[in-house]
C-alpha cells in the first residue's frame, strides 16, 4: 500500500509518504508571509498549496500511484472520531467553517491529488481536533445554554493509545487510557473501550492552564472582568487562547526557558510551573472517574512530555492511580498515514460523516 499524507499548517505544507508502514519520503514546504499575503482568506490558497504539493511530487520522482491519499481532518462539524472518505458534505463544511485554517485545506486538495493518481485511490482524513464522543452526562454543564463542547488533539491521542495498546498486545477498543497531550494547549481524555468520552475544551479555555492558554477561571470573577469596562472581548479572548497560562504570568510559552529560570533560583516561575502541573493533575483524577477508577495506563505526550521537571512533578501526584507510560512528542504523520493503511486492510470500519 503506497500512502500519502498532506498536512496544511500556517506557513508550510508538511508531505510523507509510506509503504505500508514504512515511511520512504518526506518533505516540508514552506509559505512565505509574501506568498500567503496576496490570497483574502485560507479557502483561496487550495490552488497554489495543491501546485506546489503537485510540483515537489514530480521533483523528487514520486510517482502519482497511490493506494489512497490522507489530509489532516481540519474544523468541521463535530463529528464522532476514526477514518472518513472524503464526500462533498466533508469539503463544504471545510469551506464554510467557522475557522479559516490552514487544516480546512487537507481534505480537498486530498481529494484531488486521488483522482489524478486514478485506479481507485482512496481520499481519506482522520480524527480531526473537533472530535466529540462524549458520554450524555459529561456534556451538561450548570447553564442549559452552555453545554460542554469537545475539542482536543484527538489524532496524537488516539494514536499514542494504539501504539501502547498493541506494544501490549492487546486492542485500543479493549481498553481504557487516560491520554494527557502537553502542548501549547493541554487536553486531558478519557479513552473508554475505542472511544473518548470525556475531555476538556482544550481550545478555547477549559481544563488545566497551559504554556498559552488560562484553562477554566474562577466564573463570577471572569464574569466581573468581562463588564468591567477595562478589556474589549477581543483582549478578553486572547487572555483565554494565546495570552493566558504561562505566558500571561511569565511571558514566555517555553517551558524549557521557564525550568531554566527556576534552575537558576526563580522561585516565581517555580510557582507558576508547578501550579500548571498541579492542575494537569487534578484533571487527570477528573478523567479517572470518568473511567470509573478502571484506568489502564496515563499517558503523558506532545512536546512537554520532553520535559523531567514537569513528568517528575505529574509524578509525584499522579502515581499509584495507574501505571504511567511517556510517548514525548508527536507525529501526525505518522498517526494519519496509520490510519489510512489500516483504513485500507479493513481494520478500521469507515466512519460516516453525518453530523446533523
């Protein structure tokens, strides 16, 4: 099975492709702020991301035979998580979305470059961010109007719990993971038997504080700053998502930078770290209730989980609930040219896109 994978971001075009499992090329293109500036919005990018993909191809002698193509799932609707082929529902919900990113482009330009390879080629995404297999009961909050809203990096934690399940010799779908991703964002997911049924709003401000995000806040006192008359909502949504967490207390999102200031005796930036690891905890016990207390294992990923300092002190607070397994960092190409293969040996059953 000879797989490729496209995954759109910001400012470049991350390319692999694999056979079978092995992974036998790979390429970054980089998008200049000039390149990007002439085009109003994301959706008008697909013509000159989908060339230059095109265009890298034939420099490097890939031939356009593949067994199936896969992109990034982008922000559509919320959707139960797994491998979908491609439909026209798929590529006007990326069109229409609410968030013009970069990732909206994957599933068309995926599905274009699999009509030009021919012979049945596959178009496919998988596990997309807006992920929602939420149980009926985590979904309700205090306020009607306010349900629970899921949004986590559900293709690193699905995968990294794949990984460990089959290094074990046992199924995903057997077992139940709680799966911590540490990046500039934190989600905390409850993996119940192949579904991740409760997690926080790692987006937009719930859970544990992170490197650029507040996590949730005191509610009355949020509320007080919102009609106090001093922030605009604009300033008020980036202290949630891109000013908040360690950034607003340090001003930097490098938790190296911040182990090295309390290496060198910055008992602030201690506090801080540790209050960001302290609620991480707290979340991962929410998650093990939600498992009902039958966790086996905690797994700690994405770039953070590099960091002694923060597994040591997750450690000292988390241990003895279940064993704990590290998988630092994290490779979406790797966990989408997976699931495109298993997609194809039948191992994964197809989802349907039918968010209504």
């Amino acid at each position: 099975m000879k797989i490729l994978v496209i995954n759109p971001g910001s400012t470049s075009t991350k390319l692999a492709v694999y056979e079978n499992e092995v992974r036998i090329w790979s390429a970054n293109i980089s998008h200049s702020i000039e390149d990007l500036s002439v085009y109003k919005d994301v959706n008008e990018q697909f013509c000159f991301r989908k060339r230059l993909i095109v265009d890298t191809l034939k420099k490097n002698g890939i031939q356009m035979d593949f067994s199936a193509v896969i992109g990034r799932g982008g922000v559509l609707k919320p959707t139960t998580g797994g491998v979908y082929e491609i439909c026209g529902r798929i590529i006007d919900d990326l069109k229409n979305s609410h968030l013009k990113h970069a990732s909206n482009l994957a599933a068309p330009i995926s599905l274009d470059i699999a009509a030009i390879s021919g012979n049945g080629c596959k178009a496919y995404i998988a596990d997309p961010a807006v992920t929602d297999e939420l149980c009926d009961v985590a979904r309700i909050s205090g306020i009607p109007e306010l349900p629970r809203i899921s949004v986590l990096h559900a293709l690193n934690s699905r995968a990294v719990a794949r990984k460990h399940a089959s290094e074990t010799g046992r199924k995903y779908e057997e077992m139940n993971f709680i799966v911590v991703h540490m990046g500039g964002g934190i989600s905390v997911s409850a993996h119940a038997y192949g579904r991740i049924v409760d997690v926080n709003n790692a987006l937009n401000g719930e859970g544990p504080f992170s490197p650029e995000r507040a996590g949730t806040l005191p509610a009355s006192q949020l509320v007080d700053m919102c009609f106090g008359g001093k922030y605009s909502k604009d300033e008020i949504q980036k202290m949630i998502c891109g000013r908040g967490g360690l950034y607003a207390h340090l001003a930097t999102t490098d938790v190296k930078k911040v182990v090295g200031n309390i290496e060198s005796g910055d008992m602030k930036s201690k506090l801080v770290l540790d209050s960001m690891i302290y609620s991480i905890s707290k979340y991962i016990g929410c998650m093990h209730i939600a498992l009902k207390q039958k966790t086996d294992a905690i797994i700690l990923t994405g770039g953070i989980a590099y960091s002694k300092y923060v597994i040591d002190g997750l450690k000292e607070w988390i241990e003895g609930l279940a064993p704990i397994v590290v998988i630092p960092g994290e490779d979406e190409m790797e966990a989408l040219g997976m699931n495109a293969l298993r997609a194809l040996r039948g191992e994964l059953p197809l989802q349907e896109y039918n968010p209504d």
